[in-house]
C-alpha cells in the first residue's frame, strides 16, 4: 500500500470519525473518540505490509542469472519454493506489484517524475517538523525556568496521588493556563496569576491535569504532531489534528466530572470559563480552535451518564470503523492492481519516437561493429535484413540484467535474419534491443535457436493454438520433454494463473502467448491476458518438477 | 533605571544582592538547591540578565554583579510577549487546560448563561 494511499484512507476515516462526532459527541463516553482517532493514527502511520516470504523476483534473480544451457532449478532455495506455492492469494499479487514498483523506481524517467513530488514532502515535512522542534525546545527550556510552588493544599493534594512517577507541582509566570509537562517526570505548571483563593478551583485543576499525566496525554500529543508533520499536506489531517487535541481535553473533563459528580459540573465549567477570561492572551486569529471552550462547556453541560445503550453504540462505532480501517487495506490493493495496468497500457506502437526502420538502421550499424569484432569484415551486408519488433515491455529479466527496460520504456527487439551464400533464409542467432525513445542499443546478444524458433512461432499464432503450437516446437527440439504433458499441462496452469486475478473483477477477453522465455532446462511461459476494456496483464511461469511456481507481473 | 524581570530572573537576581560579588558557576548551585533547577537553565537565566543590563559580568570565572537595586526590578507581565510566532502555543504540544485563543467577552457571557441554565435545570 502506497503511502498516498494510506494518507487517502486515513483521510475517509477522519470524515467518518467526524461525523460520528457531531452526531454522538453528548451521548456516548468522550473516551471513545479518542480511541476512534487512535484508529485513524493507525491507519496513516501503519503501510500495512504483509510480511510476505522472499518474492518470486529473488528466485527469478537465482534462476536466471546469466541465461545459458547449463542452468538448472537446483540452485534454487527449496524452502523458498515451500513459501511461494500460495501464489493464488492477494498478499503474493501485492508482493509482485511491489516488487514491480521497486523496479520501475530503478528506471530513470520515472524516478525522476518521482523525485520532485518526493522533494516537495520531504521539504514539507522537514519545514513542519522543525517548526514543531524549536517550539518544544523554546517552550521546555521556558518550563525549565519555573519556581517550586510553597503551598499546602498542593502538598497534601500530592500526598494523596501518588504515582509510580513523581509528579511535582511549580509556579510560572511565563504561562498564562495551568499545563502539565514532561511523560516520566511530569510536571504541572501553575500560571503565577491565577486565582490561588478558590481552592475548588485549584482542585479540578490538578485533577484535570494528573488524568492527562495518567493518560499519558503529553506523548499522545507529540505522536500528533509527528503524524501532522508526514500528512501536512493531506486537509484532512489538519482537522484531525485539531480535533483530537480538543478531544483529548473533552475525554480529560469527562474524567473530572466523574470524579467529582454530576453535581460539580456547573462549578467545574466556570472554573474553566473564568480561567479563559484571566488568560492574557491577546486575540489571535485562529478561526479553528476559535470556540473550542464552547464546545468543551457543551460536552461537560449537556452529557448525561453514559447508558447502556451509550455504551453499545460506542462499542459498535469502534468495531465498525476498526473493520473499515482494516479491510480497506485489500480494496487498496485491487485498486491499486487495476491504477497500474491501465497506466502501463498507454505506451503503443505509435508512441515510440524511432520508427522500425530507423531502430533497424541502428541495429544493423551495432551488428557489423560488433560482427567485425570478431568476424572481420562482412561482404553482404545488404543480404541481412532486420525484423523489428515493437514491445512496450521487456519482461523483468532484461530490466534486472541490463537496468533498461522497465514498463513504460518501450524498446525496438531487432532479429538479424541473413540470408545466406545457398540462398537459404535462417534466422541468425543475434538480437538486440534498441530503445523506442532515445534511439540507444540497450543490448546485442547471443540466443540459441531454438528460442528464436520458439519466438517467431509465438508471434505468429494466437490463442490456446499457439500454446499448443508452441510446444509442439519445444517437444521437437526437447524430445525428452514430451509433448502431450507439457501441453495441457501449462495451459491448465495458464488458467489457474489468470484465476488469480480474478479479484480484479474484470471479465478476461483472450489469452495471447507472448513469447516462452529461452530457460534452457526448464519451462518458463509468457502468457498476455487481455482483460475487456483493453488492460493487458502479463503472466510469467515458472516451472519447477512439473509444478507451478511463480508468476506474473504486469505491463500493458 | 527600571528592567522588568521575570520571576526566574529575579530568583538570579535575588542570590547576587545577598551574595554581592558571585561566580555564575555558584549561583547555578545555589540555585540547584533551593529551586531545583539544573545548571544549564541557571546559565540561561544569568544571560537573559546579562542581555538586559541587570548583571554585569567579568572575566575570569564569569563574576557576577548586579547593575541594579532590588527597587528597580521590576515584575514582567505576562500579556507582553504571548504575541510571538512560539509563545502562547503551549496547547500545541503540552497538555494545558486551555487553548491560546482570546474569547470574546459576549461568547464567554453566553457560556455562563448556559452553565447557569443548565445547572438550574437539573
């Protein structure tokens, strides 16, 4: 789950938390949205990443290497194989993705277009972040400037609440409202001005300020903060920001009303009222917490007891907003699958700045360089033609081995094809690759035959035909492979994969054989699945003793 | 001369007039005594004092001594230094009992009526 994707969810549960707020705030305990709000903390700062067991791109990187005849399968970690077997499940189709974005992120343009927006966060973040530093740092050293407090009535207050923390009570008169300091050593700070004579007074304070000290309040503030500096861009979580902090003060008066009994509420609120009026605080402007007080007088008038039924509602709201936050997690991923193909299917034939036969003239200067390297020169360069094919993809083996190629870098694959001094056509057993964009020889190489057999073969058929075509053609050149199991056998395991994302909901148009990768001792299919509205899905088998182990990943 | 001090300034000030002549490094124990503060927020203090004439120092071992009687201290109040970019936004990051914001007089008057109301009708 990507991080925007996170901020997006986190947002929706901030709406549906305020909603719940104004609709329930007098009727069910204050408690509860402060647990509401701890879920949407969850939801922003947790990826939700399933741990999923060593990606089939790790065993692609094992298995593939260098592509030659002699590689095999018992390279391979069997315990790692174990692990892959449920490839069916939407934790390994996330796995692919993120393996497949880590990828693109390696390509250049991409990380480029990425860089910018990643800049701006970060800068964001860092700018509010140090805003929140100087002022911790200003505002402690400031506390830090206090005076022990002579006063009786605190010191037999302190007598009696006792925590496994010392908690000290001292004067200031740098603050204007009482506040509580420091989550191991806490410290209430007392404004020097305030009304020492109303000892009522004095007492819902402390007991105000020793529930935010037993709640730990002061850490659930700075975790705020820390959240509001990674969102800062995300509204949303502006508005949380401010209404949790008023929740937090909301939940505490709670706790004091009952404390002390319904019957202390009136004394309770102008204890408040008037501590607003002595604060010195010029007007500043600051339309959101404008009339907090107000609503925090309301929230102590108007609520009763929680009922029964309060309480039932309130249980209820944390189980049901707990459950949208941890299902939307997979509603994210299948959006996250479709955002992707539908992406990746916007690179055509017509987008590549090289036309086929420029690519081609590019290829064949590359060829006869890299011919007379080893060769000499080469009379008939007019007997060797050039067939061009157009991939909008190269499958992850040439993106890891060459670093080029990634979805959307298209790329010229260029087959040398001479014709030779019998007159005879053969396919000579040379490719390259020539970047669609730039014109640039990304890759010449050396293939054996019966790849390119395998190849031609599958570009000319389509469908479960070409399947079956296809190996027909492996089973001559791999006569111990036998046709008839290799066969059905894959196209029954084509199926099962593209049963695997079924969870996309898309209803499948055509399966298209792409290519079968050149494994020289054991079977890797290709296999493009055309979804109805033109998203293409790319799958990728691996075959390891007749089993189907690994596949996929997308492009368009 | 009058500087307006703040109550911790004066907490510095108070040790100089009793003790005349004094080393910084023994007013931060003096004070680490009777008000628990740690050496570093004593320097802080001292400083602050330096910066507004009411200490005058000299080397070597930063000697203190006051430039100020006692009746020329004046109290700081509050209200004149909340309108800065940092102060006064102790809600931001601490647990206070109040927000920064100023109230206006007609919305606090509507409070009590509603605590007063309220409370009658229970």
């Amino acid at each position: 789950m990507s991080f925007l994707q996170m901020s997006l969810a986190g947002a929706i549960m901030v709406l549906i938390v305020t909603v719940t707020r104004a609709l329930f705030m007098h009727r069910i305990p204050k408690k509860t949205f402060v647990v509401l709000w701890g879920l949407v903390i969850c939801r922003l700062l947790l990826p939700f990443d399933v741990a999923a067991p060593t990606s089939i791109f790790a065993i692609g990187r094992h298995v593939q290497g260098p592509v030659g005849p002699s590689m095999t399968f018992e390279a391979v970690d069997r315990s790692v194989l174990e692990n892959m077997r449920d490839i069916y499940s939407w934790h390994y189709a996330q796995t692919m993705i993120e393996e497949q974005s880590a990828a693109a992120e390696l390509a250049a343009p991409v990380l480029a277009g990425w860089s910018l927006v990643t800049t701006v966060w970060l800068a964001g973040a860092a700018l509010l972040g140090l805003f929140f530093a100087v002022l911790y740092v200003r505002q402690r050293r400031k506390f830090l400037m206090s005076l022990p407090l002579e006063n009786e009535l605190i010191a037999e207050w302190l007598q009696r609440h006792k925590l496994r923390r010392r908690i000290r009570v001292r004067v200031s008169d740098r603050i204007a409202t009482p506040l509580t300091y420091g989550v191991f050593s806490p410290v209430i700070l007392l404004p020097k001005h305030m009304n020492w004579a109303d000892e009522k007074g004095l007492s819902h304070i402390l007991a105000h300020e020793l529930i935010h000290i037993k709640r730990f309040d002061g850490l659930k503030k700075l975790l705020l903060a820390a959240v509001l500096c990674v969102h800062w861009f995300n509204p949303l979580v502006w508005l949380m920001y401010m209404l949790f902090n008023r929740d937090l003060e909301i939940s505490c008066d709670e706790g004091v009303i009952r404390q002390f009994g319904e019957e202390a509420k009136p004394q309770y609120a102008i204890t408040l009222i008037s501590a607003q009026e002595q604060g010195a605080y010029p007007p500043l402007h600051n339309a959101f917490s404008k009339y907090a007080i107000e609503e925090r007088i309301h929230a102590i008038m108007r609520s009763r007891r929680a009922s029964f039924f309060g309480i039932l509602v309130a249980f209820v709201l944390v189980a049901g907003i707990a459950m949208v936050f941890a299902t939307s997690a997979t509603a994210e991923v299948q959006e996250e699958m479709s955002a992707r193909i539908i992406v990746l299917t916007d690179v055509s034939e017509d987008d590549a700045l090289i036309s086929a036969e420029e690519a081609a003239t590019i290829g064949r200067v590359a060829f006869s360089r890299y011919f007379a390297a080893f060769a000499g020169d080469w009379d008939d360069w007019e007997d060797i033609t050039f067939l061009m094919t157009f991939s909008p993809w190269v499958n992850p083996h040439t993106l890891r081995e060459w670093g080029v190629g990634a979805n959307g870098a298209p790329v010229w694959q260029g087959l040398v094809v001479v014709d030779n001094e019998a007159g005879m056509e053969h396919i000579f057993p040379f490719s390259f690759f020539v970047h669609a964009e730039t014109g640039e020889v990304l890759r010449l190489q050396y293939t054996p035959r019966t790849a390119y057999a395998l190849l031609m073969e599958a570009v000319r058929l389509d469908g479960d035909e070409a399947i079956r075509a296809l190996f027909r053609t492996w089973s001559e050149t791999h006569p111990g492979l036998g046709l008839g199991k290799y066969d059905d056998m894959f196209i029954g395991l084509a199926a099962q994969a593209v049963e695997a994302f079924a969870f996309l909901d898309c209803e499948i148009v055509a399966i298209y054989v792409q290519g079968v990768r050149a494994m020289a001792s054991g079977p890797a299919g290709t296999v493009v699945v055309e979804y109805a509205g033109g998203d293409f899905v790319k799958l990728e088998f691996l075959l390891v003793e007749r089993e189907l182990v690994a596949v996929q990943y997308i492009l368009g | 001369m009058r500087i307006k001090l703040f109550d911790s300034e004066l907490q510095v000030m108070d040790v100089i007039w009793k003790e005349g002549e004094i080393p910084a490094k023994r007013i931060a124990e003096v004070l680490k005594e009777q008000i628990g503060w740690n050496k570093n927020t004593s320097y802080t203090v001292i400083k602050k004092c330096v910066e507004k004439g009411a200490i005058e120092r000299s080397e070597p071992h930063f000697i203190c001594r006051a430039r100020i009687s006692k009746g020329e201290a004046q109290n700081f109040e509050v209200d004149e230094l909340v309108n800065k970019l940092f102060d006064g936004s102790e809600s931001l990051l601490f647990a206070s009992l109040l927000g920064r914001t100023q109230i206006p007089e007609d919305v606090l008057g509507r409070l009590k009526t509603l605590v007063a109301t309220e409370g009658d009708g229970r």
